[in-house]
C-alpha cells in the first residue's frame, strides 16, 4: 500500500506508551523488511543533503541491535534509530502494532507527554479520560521520582502495570500518586473556546485522519462573528497536506499559492540542464516545483486578525499552516520555536505488516522560506503553556494582547 503526499511525523513513547509486546520478528523476515527498506531509499527517497545510499554503512553500525531486537515493536525502534544517522525527518518503521494505533488513534499507557530537566520529567501534555488526567496531573508539575528512581529520565511500563509517581507541583508542594497503565485516546478532537465576547480560540491537535471537515466546517462558522481568532497549533504533529489546504480556505482566497515541492527527478533533470546551478534547491522548487494551493473553505470566510500558537512539537504540515499564516495575513506567532520537520512524505508497505515513511521531496514557502531543519520561530516566545481548567493560558494571553496592539496600530494609521 502507498500512501501519497503525506507530511505526518509519530514520536515514539511521547504519551508514555507500552515499549514490550508479544509479537516477533525472524532473521529471514528482519531480512526481507531491511532489503525493501534499501530499494525505496535508494530509488524513492529524497531529502537536501541526505545520501540514502549510505544506507548499508549505517546499518553495519546498528547492526547489533537490530538483531538484538526480537519483538516487532523493538526491531521497528532499532531500524528507526539506525535512519537517525541521515538526519533528516519523516523517516520511521512503523510495525504492525504501531499502525494499529495509529489507525485507532489509541495508545497504552499514562496519557501524559513530557520534558526531561535536571530534576526529572516536566509534564508538558495530558490528555483527557486518561489515567494522567484521572490522577489530577498538571501541565508544568514534574516526576521527581518514578518506581523509585529519582530525577527519572523515562517511566516505562506495560498494560495493566502500576507507575508510582513523586510530583512536585508548581507550588513547590510533593505528592504521591499511582496510575496504571491503560489503552486511552491519543487524540482529542478540534474545538473552539472563547477568550471573551471578540476573541476565539481554534485549537487543532492534527491534520491527519482525526482531521474532520465537517466539524472544523461546523466550528469556522461559529468563529466567523469572533474578531480576533487564536488558531492553536501545539502538539500538532502534521497529517495530509489536503486538509491544510481546507483550513486556509476559510481565510484565504482559492488558489492561493502557499508553497512548493521539488523531488529527486526535479533534482536531477536540473543539474543535467544546468549543471552545477541545479543544486539551488530553493530556486528549482520555487520555479519547477509542484504549488501547493489553498482550497475554498465551505463558503465560510473569517474576515478578523489572526494569531497563531506553536511549540516544539508543532510539526510537519502544521508547519506549513503555520507559515501560510505568517505570509499571507501577517499572522503573529506566539509560543516556542516548532519542530523543523517539513519533508513530503510517502508510506509504502516493506512486507510482514511493516510501514516505511520516508521524505519523498522537500518543501519551500511560496516566499521562499525553507522549514526543514529550520522550524518557525515565534514573534513572541511563551515558554510557561498552561492549559488546564483553572489555569490561564499565558501564551492565549499574549495572543490577544498582540492583536489588539495590532488592530489599534492599523486604526491610528
């Protein structure tokens, strides 16, 4: 199976997920897969910079572990640290029971995201009817002690196992608390809150399947009477590029031109035309790339000032959301500096159940700017993204306080 031009970027064990399972993988089988794994590297794969020929040497450096690896999920883990060594993004093994969840946007586990510091692990996400919300945990608490390691650098754990957690709370104050390990949603669903009666807040948590047109159509028609729109893009990953294209089409006019991307045979029919010029990866997919358009938006258009929030885990086609923004309605940016993984990607099946993305072209704003390996940097940086009831979310703070500025600056001109 092929899926094609998908920008959708998966970090392993970010919401505490279950690192043993039951099924294995045979060396003949572990063969086949890494024998597919080098004919679409080779003949498919494309990223600025990256040799995918290399593969075979960077595999004789993994080697070991990857015949270590027993169990699908492990020998899936092991292949996607070995693509580490190119350095680029969109590069995973996805096993059988990775696209399961994916498919079912269901994981095991705690339910909570989080940030190593010297003093443990920071909680940065907690998602709602699992066992981190029912045990009250908080964004900006920390681990401090987990199954009786201080200063934890991971928790672990299979279904049904207990994890007995010390939280320091923001206050300073230490608590216990115990949480098992459980199946629980891994994605919330799109919504829209209101700051006050002129200003809207449009938290979208991906781009991919989860994605629902109608209901984002449903909640553009609510935000339309709003002033001022806060579009939330933390902790989306990316997804279909199809579905970015739907959302600027609620602000943009169709067709709009937002970007380009240029792949291997672009590449190469450019340095046999131009010789050493052809390497202007930016001016080839400016001039010959294919255009990503916006598409009409349902017959709803905002017509107020827009701000959007980023943070490190905004990736990928949110990305691209996110720079569309910037460009084409001077957008501010509020929160931290996002992932930098902007890569076309594509998965094909690599036998056994087994799922290889990988970069199928690379991607360049429509003026010119290229996010992969570079991310967006926030016009205002909020590091503090506290967004739990009862608790004021600093960088939604910022963003209306930016766009009021922004709406009187234009006034007084």
């Amino acid at each position: 199976m092929r899926v094609s031009f998908l920008l959708f970027l998966t970090i392993a064990s970010g919401l505490g997920a279950s690192l043993a399972f039951s099924d294995e993988v045979t060396a003949s089988q572990k063969r086949e897969i890494l024998g597919e794994i080098q004919f679409l590297l080779e003949s498919q794969a494309f990223a600025p910079g990256a040799d995918f020929k290399r593969w075979n040497a960077i595999l004789d450096e993994h080697r070991e572990a990857i015949d270590v690896a027993k169990e699908e999920d492990d020998f899936a883990k092991a292949v996607t640290e070995a693509f580490q060594a190119f350095g680029v993004s969109h590069l995973v093994l996805f096993s059988p029971k990775n696209l399961k969840a994916m498919g079912e946007a269901r994981s095991v586990g705690l339910g909570a995201s989080f940030k190593p510091l010297a003093e443990g692990l920071q909680i940065v996400r907690v998602l709602p009817d699992s066992p981190a919300a029912e045990a009250g945990l908080r964004i900006g608490e920390i681990v401090i002690e987990a199954d009786g390691v201080a200063q934890p650098k991971a928790i672990r754990g299979k279904e049904g196992e207990t994890n007995r957690l010390r939280i320091k709370a923001r206050n300073g104050a230490i608590r216990r608390v115990a949480l098992v390990r459980r199946a629980f949603k891994t994605l919330t669903p799109a919504s829209l809150s209101w700051v006050d009666d002129r200003t809207a807040v449009l938290a979208i948590p991906t781009f991919y399947d989860a994605y629902d047109v109608e209901q984002i159509e449903a909640l553009m028609r609510e935000a339309s009477r709003a002033e001022y729109l806060i579009v939330d893009l933390r902790f989306n990953r990316g997804g279909y590029l199809g579905n970015v294209t739907l959302l600027l089409g609620y602000f943009l006019p169709p067709g709009t031109e937002i970007g380009a991307s240029v792949g291997a045979w672009q590449q190469s029919e450019s340095r046999s035309m131009w010789g050493a010029a052809g390497d202007d990866l930016l001016g080839i997919t400016l001039s010959h790339g294919e255009r990503l358009r916006v598409v009409e938006g349902a017959g709803v258009s905002f017509r107020g000032a827009v701000a959007v929030l980023i943070d490190e885990n905004t990736m990928s086609a949110a990305e691209i959301a996110t720079a569309a923004f910037r460009e084409q309605m001077h957008a501010p940016v509020i929160g931290v500096k996002s992932a930098g993984a902007v890569l076309v990607a594509e998965q094909q099946s690599v036998g056994y159940g087994f799922m290889l993305q990988f970069p199928a072209s690379d991607y360049v704003t429509i003026f010119g700017r290229h996010l992969e390996g570079n991310g967006i940097v926030p016009d205002v940086e909020v590091r503090d993204q506290l967004r739990l009831p009862g608790y004021e979310d600093l960088a939604v703070w910022k963003a209306r306080l930016l766009l009021e500025r922004q709406r009187r600056r234009q006034a007084g001109a």
